[in-house]
C-alpha cells in the first residue's frame, strides 16, 4: 500500500496526473418567485439576462457574451462558445469555464424574449414588451415537452409584467387541425 501512495504521489509532483478539483458545491436553482422578483426588479432592458440565466442555465459572463448569431432558433438551441471577463482590470472576450463550448436547450419562452428583445432594439422601441404585444402573432413556437418546464416558470407572469397574448398554435403532437 505503501508503494501505492508513493507512486501516486511521486505522479502528481510531476505533473503526470492532475489533483481532481475537490468537491463543487450543489447548484440549486432559484425558485419560480425568486426568478420573477429579481425580474420585476430589473429595468426592462435587463431583463433578459434573468432570462438566459434561469431560463438556459447561462453564467453571468455567458449572459453578457451571448449573441444574437449564436441563438439556433430553428434547432432551439444556444451555442455557449464565449464569455465576458475581467483580465488585467479590463473587459474582454474569452472561452467559457474551463474552455468548454456547450450547447444548451432554448425554451420557447426564452426564445420568445431573444426575439421581442433582439425586435425591440431594431425597431427602437425602448420597451421588448410592446413590440411583442404588436409582433408576437408573427413569432413561431413549439410544445416540445423537455422545453415546458422553463416555458412555464417563465409564462406564469402576473398580468403587469405580462409579455402579451400567446400566439395561436397548433400542437404538433395532435397534427394539424381539420377546421
């Protein structure tokens, strides 16, 4: 058993083997109310970043260094292949967390905000809210079940932070309506 320690000892001195990491704590994800107050409380420019963060499991430099290019609405999916961070007392662009790109599923209800939010700015409409009050109707969704949970944390808004009406859609699971 000795020669066992040794050996492995002698490896991590040399660099052969690495040290794990230890023990990361459990990650417990906010509640529904605690994601909604945070929310409320955020200008309505910033309410997104509540989104991506509880919404697509983003950190706070995956948040500010997603963009819109790396949003696959039609795969409803996010690329996570950058972020922002603070080197040398300056701001700049980098790999994720260890230098690991993900990929993360994107809820209907984030993607819903991504486009009011990406609109809003296009249009210069200060307020995502009104211009998916006036455009929601032309925005395509889905009921994939994996995407549900997030998308009903996120459409449980009481009505004065409502995002607007939700558009009419068939379900996929039933096929197209005969009427």
């Amino acid at each position: 058993m000795a020669s066992t320690s040794f050996s492995v000892s002698a490896a991590v001195r040399s660099h052969s083997v690495t040290r794990p990491r230890g023990e990361y704590p459990k990650i417990v994800p906010w509640s529904a109310e605690r994601v909604h107050a945070v929310r409320a409380e955020m200008g309505e420019r910033y309410r997104l970043t509540v989104d991506l963060g509880a919404g697509c499991g983003l950190r706070q430099g995956e948040v500010f260094g997603l963009s819109v290019d790396q949003v696959n609405f039609a795969d409803r999916a996010v690329q996570v292949i950058l972020q922002v961070k603070i080197v040398r007392s300056r701001l700049v662009f980098g790999p994720p967390k260890h230098g690991k790109t993900r990929e993360v599923p994107l809820p209907d209800s984030i993607a819903r905000a991504i486009r009011a939010h990406a609109l809003a700015e296009y249009l210069g409409h200060a307020d995502p809210g009104f211009t998916l009050r006036t455009y929601t109707h032309l925005m395509p969704a889905s009921s994939e079940r994996t995407r549900r949970a997030v998308d009903g944390v996120f459409d449980l808004v009481d009505p004065e932070h409502a995002q607007g009406p939700e558009p009419a859609l068939e379900d996929e699971d039933s096929g197209p309506s005969t009427a």
